[in-house]
C-alpha cells in the first residue's frame, strides 16, 4: 500500500517536469489563424521636416505574427520608401524613417500616398501622410560638387560631339527639380560628352579628408537601357576621371601626377545613385615620369564625367544629377 501511494506522490512530479518548456517553430495561429488588425494602423509624426532631424513612424499590432510591408510613394517625386518586418506589433523601433528613399529619385516636399500590406493575406490597409520640408542629404559629412538647383555651373567646362546634346532640363530631376541630360549618337568616336567639375567651382569649399576609405563619390544617373541592335550590349558606357594635383599649383600635370579611372555600363531604367569608395577606384594612369601612385582625396582638383559609347552601336544616353563627395559612407547607406 505504501508503494502505491509513494508512487502517486511522484506521478505528478514527473509529468511536470517532463512538460515541454519551448516549443520550437512558429505557433498554430501564425500559420493557420486568422488576421484580425487589434490595433489600427497609425502614422506618428505626420507633416514632418525631414531637413531638421524630424522621423516618421507608424504603429499596428495583430493577431499574429505576419511579414508585413510598408510602401510609401510621393505623389509628386514618384519617390518609394519600402519599409518591411516580422512580427505581430508595428512601432517606432522597427518603422522608424527618416525620410530617405528605397527607389530614387529622392522625396520632396510633398503628400504621400502609404499601403500596408501583407504577405499571404490579400488585406491592404491605405493611408497618407505628408512632407513639409524634404531630407537633407549635403550635411556636415560630405561636400557638394552640383546639385544643378542653381543651374549650371558654367564655369565647370567639357565638350560634347557635334549633334549630341548637354541640355539642362527641369522636372523629373533625381533630387531637386532639375538636372542635365546627356545623349547623342557619334558614328566616329566613343566619346559622346564629357565634363570637368575643377574643384576650385564646387558647390562647397571644405575639403575632403585624406583617408581614402572614408571618402565616398556619389552621382545620381538616368539611364533609359538602350540596347544595341549590332552587339546587343548597353549602348551607354559611362567614365569617372579622378585628376589630383599632387603638387598643389592649381594645374594637374599629367607628366608628374596621378588620375584614377573608373567605368560602368549605364544598362538601367530610371534614376540609379552610383556610390564609389575613393579606395575601390583601382585603374591608376600613371604619369609619365613622376606621381606618387597613393590616392590622396584631399588632392584631387577636378572630377571628369564622360558619356562614352561604341561607335558602331548608335544612341547612347545617360543623365546626371546630384554630384556629391560623402564622408564615412555613400550618401545612401
């Protein structure tokens, strides 16, 4: 009998400490529950100056824990912030915005149009909000060469083929409303255009530092992804020339002083930025006697931009906006 009773002491014991503490997976009701919005979906911070510091966020919480996205689109810039996650609540610490864009061109001072959707659930919740004054992207951390909202710079000089055309152009811009437009065909040549931005005429005059990884070059382009029907290649080949005056006279030598080259197929559509870190930049045109062959940011007195294509397959395009040196990381990190 005392067996007996010993044993039912214990029973109860055991199933305790045998129940299953975590249960590993994602729970019954996430998988197959339903989706019922406990909390509607809000947007804190609304009308915000983005230039000052301002943010956004946006709040929700759910039956259960969901991929959720948060699509936010300018009605007038066309500008798309996506904002995305995992959970049953949306808050400041996971939706936070600060004004940037997902898709270029940037935002600007305009209303917006919000989608909050889900992923295996057909609800769409809309929304809108509205920006009083855009972000500001030239700060203390980087130095502008051309945002082209003053026009353009005519003292940032080039040439561009007879027929091909260098045409400042507003609305529809990257960032701002306005920027130039570069195209042409050249049956002769590979290069289209080209221009020199001399430090000496950028927007702003601090200089960069001399650290090689912490100096970025940013450059809005508009590309339109014309195919040619001789190589069946992008037709647009853009070119990035680095020039430093090493000896500090105002005049870049090409007998005793460096340039760094960098190219890329513009094989786009639309408004991409092209960030470079100044260190990544490896084709170096030695100078004919002299150069130093160390990058030296602080030294560089003219940046070239050239729109270049194959002679033989026709129409090449590729626009520009928003040129601009960023310190510590690209201007979109």
């Amino acid at each position: 009998m005392k067996k007996i009773k010993f044993l039912l002491l214990i029973l109860p014991f055991f199933f305790l400490h045998c129940e299953k503490v975590n249960i590993e997976g994602p729970s019954l009701n996430d998988i197959y529950g339903e989706l019922d919005i406990l909390q509607p979906f809000k947007i804190i911070g609304d009308s915000a100056d983005f230039s000052t510091g301002n943010n956004i966020y946006f709040t929700a919480s759910f039956s259960k824990q969901v991929d959720w996205r948060i699509r936010i689109q300018g009605d007038s810039s066309g500008s798309v912030k996506i904002i995305s996650g995992k959970s049953n609540e949306i808050n400041q610490y996971n939706s936070l915005w600060n004004g940037s864009s997902t898709h270029l061109p940037f935002f600007i001072a305009e209303d917006c149009n919000v989608e909050l959707t889900f992923e295996m659930h057909d609800d769409t919740i809309y929304n809108n909000l509205t920006i009083n004054k855009e972000r500001e992207y030239n700060n203390g951390n980087s130095v502008l060469i051309s945002d082209y909202e003053n026009g353009f710079n005519p003292n940032f000089t080039g040439f561009f083929q007879a027929g091909c055309t260098k045409q400042f152009t507003i609305g529809g811009a990257g960032q701002g409303i306005k920027y130039l437009q570069q195209y042409g065909t050249c049956s002769w040549d590979w290069l289209i255009g080209y221009i020199d931005y001399h430090s000496t005429f950028w927007f702003d005059q601090q200089e960069l530092v001399n650290d090689p990884n912490e100096v970025y070059f940013n450059i809005m382009i508009k590309g339109d992804s014309t195919i040619s029907s001789v190589t069946n290649l992008a037709n647009s080949l853009f070119k990035l020339e680095f020039y430093e005056d090493e000896n500090g006279d105002g005049y870049y030598d090409a007998n005793t002083e460096d340039r760094y080259d960098y190219e890329f197929d513009v094989d786009w559509n639309g408004w991409r930025m092209i960030s470079i870190c100044y260190n990544d930049v490896e084709k170096l045109v030695l100078a004919t006697s002299g150069g130093d062959a160390v990058r030296n940011p602080t030294m560089i007195s003219n940046v070239r931009t050239l729109l270049l294509a194959n002679p033989e397959s026709g129409f090449a395009k590729a626009d520009v906006d928003f040129l601009i040196w960023s310190i510590g990381s690209p201007i979109l990190n």
